[in-house]
C-alpha cells in the first residue's frame, strides 16, 4: 500500500530557530517551506520535516541517515562546520577516525542541537 509512495524524516527539535541554524546553516539543507511550527526541508530526492515538540531529542536510535559518496569527506566538511561526531562500540567494528568500518559499510553518527542521531553512510 505505501511501497510507491514517498516518504519524509521527521526530526522533532526544542527550537525551531536553533534548528534551522543547524539544518540550513550546518548542513545546508535548503528550505522548502515553514507554516505552524514546522520547517520542512530538501534534502536530494527527499524531505526532511522538522517540528517543536517536548519530546525532542528523547530518541535514542538514528532519525536520519544521508547516503554519500564519501563518508570521510563529508565528515571532514561537517567537522569544519563545528558538528562534533559520535563514537559508538559495535560488535565487529573498527574506528578509522570518526568512522566506523563495519566491512564495506562506512558510517559516522553526529548529533543536533537536541540530541537527535544523525549520520552519515556510503553508497
């Protein structure tokens, strides 16, 4: 049933123009529209909502995850921006830097002004 359909992150956050600071000025996502407490943003193909809500940054597992080319360039760009990366112990993993190497899989995890997971992957 919603196997054809798009679908949007949603990314709840305590404040909205600490947000956008981060979302457009950070990661230089492009905005598509804001209309009661909601920004939504382009990001390649898809969108990505952003709302106020007293639940920010509760989430404890990634929200959004961004398919790159190359992971180490994008964490290079992201580390000049002042985003601060994650390192987490996975079973099977070795760290190259702020990258995790789990065979041909490269990721690495950043955080929002929230808290919210985010991270980086290679195609």
């Amino acid at each position: 049933m919603l196997g054809s359909e798009d679908a949007i992150a949603t990314v709840a956050v305590k404040n909205l123009e600490t947000a956008a600071q981060f979302y457009e000025g950070k990661l230089g996502l492009r905005k598509l529209g804001e209309e009661m407490q909601v920004l939504v943003y382009q990001s390649g193909k898809s969108s990505i909502m952003v709302y106020e809500s007293q639940f920010a940054g509760t989430n404890q597992a990634t929200a959004v995850t961004w398919q790159v080319d190359d992971v180490d360039a994008a964490v290079r760009a992201l580390k000049e921006k002042g985003i601060a990366f994650e390192r987490y112990d996975f079973p099977d993993v070795r760290h190259e830097g702020d990258v995790h190497v789990f065979g041909t899989i490269r990721n690495a995890w950043f955080k929002d002004p929230d808290g919210n997971i985010l991270s980086v992957v290679n195609k």
